[in-house]
DNA sequence: ACTTTTTACTTTACATCGTTAAGTTAACGG
DNA sequence: CCGTTAACTTAACGATGTAAAGTAAAAAGT
C-alpha cells in the first residue's frame, strides 16, 4: 500500500527522519553500533527504502557529520564576544573541549574516523566562511590577534598557528574519548589537562610578557 | 589431513604467522579491510582454525596492538641518548611523530581506535616500564627535567606535563592522518606543525629565559 | 474512460562478515 | 587393536550493506 506522490517537503521530512533516527542510535551506542536495518526499523520503512533518500551508508553518515560540523560552529560562536581576542581564543578552547566531552560519538565521527568519499557531492557552502566552519572562525581570531602582533615572530602565519592551538586541544580531547577508561596511566582529570594545553599553548605562542 | 600433534614452538609459530598475515593486510589496506576470512586464506588455513589460536578478532587485534606499542618504545629508546633531557623531549618528539606518519594504521589501532575489552586478561608487562612502555619513557623524561626545576610552577606534576607533551604532539599527528587529504583549508607542511608544536610547548612549559 | 507511465515503496536475494556446532582424520596412549 | 585426543575442516547461523526485481496506487496521456 504505497501512498501517493510526494511533495518535496515532504520528501525532506522523511529524509529528515531518517537521520534523526541514524543519529539516535549512534549517539547512544556509536557509529560501529549504527546498521541500516535498524536504523529503517526505528522510522518504520524497509532497508532499502533508505537508498531512496540516501546513495549509501557513507553518505548519510556524511550528512549527519556536515550537520553537527554546523552545530558545532554554532556552538562555539555562542559565546560572549568578549572584545580581546585572546580571551576568546581561551573561550573558544573551553567550548570545544566541552562539546568533544558532551557528545563523544560526534566528535569521533567527526575528527576521528578516516572519511572514504569526495568532498565536492556534499555540502560545500561552509568551507572559509567563519559563521558555518568552526576552523574559519578560529583562524579569524588568530588573525585578528596577529594583527596586534602578540604572537612570536617565530611561530609563523596565522594558519600555522589556528593549526597549532587546534591540533593541541584536539589532543586532550581525542586521547579523553579512547582512553577515558584505561588505567595503566594515571590521567590527570580532563578540565586540568585542557586548562594546561590552553595555557601551555597561549604561553607559548605569544611574545613573552 | 590434519597432521601430528605439536609442539608448543609450532603452536606459536603458526600463532605467529596469523598475525604476520593479519598485519600484512592491516597495514596495507586499514583495520577496517581486515577480514578473518581473508587472514586465514593468507595463512593457507580455513576460518575456523584462526579462533583455535585467538579468542576473536578483537584479541588478535588487541595481540598485533599490544606487539606495536612494544616495537613504538623501542623505537623512542633507539634515539641517541643526549644528555639533556629537554633534548631528549625534542627528539622523542620527533621520533614519534615520524612513526605516526610511517605507519598510520598502526597508529589509528593504537591511538584513535576505541577497544570495548578488558585490560586484565592481555600483556600487563609493560605498564610503567620505561622499557615497554613509551609513555613511562616519557614520564621518565619529564621527571628527570622536573629534578632540574625547569618546568613553570603552575604547569603541575610529572604527569600532568607529560600527558601535555603527549596530547600536543597526538593531536597534529591524528589530525595529519584524518585529514591529510582535506583540501578545504590549507594545511601547512606537517613537519612544520610537529616542529612549531613541539617549540610551542615547551615554551610555554619552561620557565621564561 | 481506459491505458500507460511514474512514484513510492517492499520483497527477495546476493555476497560478505564474525562466529559456533558438528564433523573428519591422523597420531597417540592404553 | 581400540579408544581418545589434537588439529583442523565443512556446514551453518545470524547479521551486515546493498542491488534487482517486484507491487500497487496515483498521475499522465490519449
């Protein structure tokens, strides 16, 4: 008994469905955990109706990260404008450090699970443009910072440096989610470990005072 | 035509060829290409005989992962031992950062992959043995400058500037191997991010000059 | 008004995966 | 010579992603 034709909208809504459901599951049991045929069960449809809204598996999963990518930027962007771009780069360190922590699955998915497809299908429209891509945002400050000439002349441009101060949080954050649970090292608690890489990394990247 | 008994060399000879084989092909292609299936064509052997020798996969995984960390702390003690021991950080940094880009699988294995085991049942040996363990090489460094009283006082313990060290220099080399291959920001030269990482840090763990 | 095409979806099916159960066959212990 | 065991295989189960082939109702064409 297959319904009538479909408005656009309502072909959205459906597709909409599908990755509120796909993100249900991972979310709360990880991406490994996510199967199509559950994810067709939870929305009411058979498994292959799902490659009518979506080309594979990949691809939806890529739909639900270039979503979060946005949440993301959002997120960060939310933040009191402090006037010191110094202060906001230290902000901007505690919120990511906060959302890696509030939605690890995500993140993973995000910054830590090699992607197999193409870059040029899927949305491009945030690339560079600092309201939907939060490493734009970041290097807008860095450059904004660096224009006040605070940075070492021997750190380099600002790109290198947005790359620095990222790739430094990021560290504390990844090795949280995969190793949150081991105990053959004592781990310092995590607030204590993104505090020190903010600091360590400001503290040396800036001209000493 | 199941041959004679064997002896315990030739149980774990063959043990031995299992995860020759299953890295061959791990190292190749990724983790995720790695089939039981596959492995056991490599090794002449049917599927089946692979759990007489391993648990599951997970453990023959966990198995090549165990030998890596152990082959990686190796690696980092084959430096050349300067005397002192901020050097010593530099080059093991260095060291480590050239091993993630030689082998990334392996790396994504050890570093980026979540394991859902226990810990109890595998090699306990290393932990805490500078030897066998890199971090506790680390570790070791670290405490053997914090003797010197270089480090600020408001960077903590031993151990907290160690996993600092540490997750810096993770969070270029991770990010280098999820996304080497982007385009849409301009990434600088690897090597440029470990060195200004490496530099960054140290600086601003030091006491100022 | 009747036929044809298109739309939205399902059923069936295929290949592959990790893993278990049930053989099979050769060597060894009695 | 017979039974047990060690080493391995074949067959099979349930799950996965996904393609091919239906099905039925609405829309379009005449």
């Amino acid at each position: 008994m297959p319904p009538k034709t479909k408005t656009p909208e309502q072909r959205s809504a459906l597709q909409q469905l599908i990755l509120d459901a796909a993100r249900e599951l991972f979310v709360a049991r990880g991406i490994e955990a996510v199967s199509m045929r559950e994810i067709a069960k939870r929305v009411g449809y058979s498994p292959t109706t799902l490659y009518l809204y979506f080309q594979d598996k990949q691809h939806l999963l890529q739909t639900l990260c270039d979503h979060d990518f946005l949440t993301l930027a959002h997120e960060l962007r939310a933040l009191e404008q402090e006037d010191n771009p110094l202060a906001q780069i230290k902000a901007l360190c505690q919120s990511y450090s906060r959302y890696a922590q509030l939605y690890p699955n995500q993140y993973r998915l995000m910054f830590m699970t090699p992607k197999f497809n193409i870059s040029k299908d899927t949305t491009t429209l945030r690339h560079g443009n600092p309201e939907q891509d939060a490493y734009a945002y970041l290097l807008a400050m860095v450059e904004s910072a660096h224009q006040q000439q605070v940075f070492r002349p021997e750190a380099g441009d600002s790109n290198l440096i947005a790359q620095t101060l990222w790739a430094g949080i990021h560290g504390v954050c990844s090795l949280q989610i995969i190793f949150a649970e081991d105990d053959w090292l004592d781990w310092q608690a995590y607030e204590a470990r993104v505090h020190l890489m903010q600091q360590t990394l400001l503290a040396g990247l800036l001209k000493p005072a």
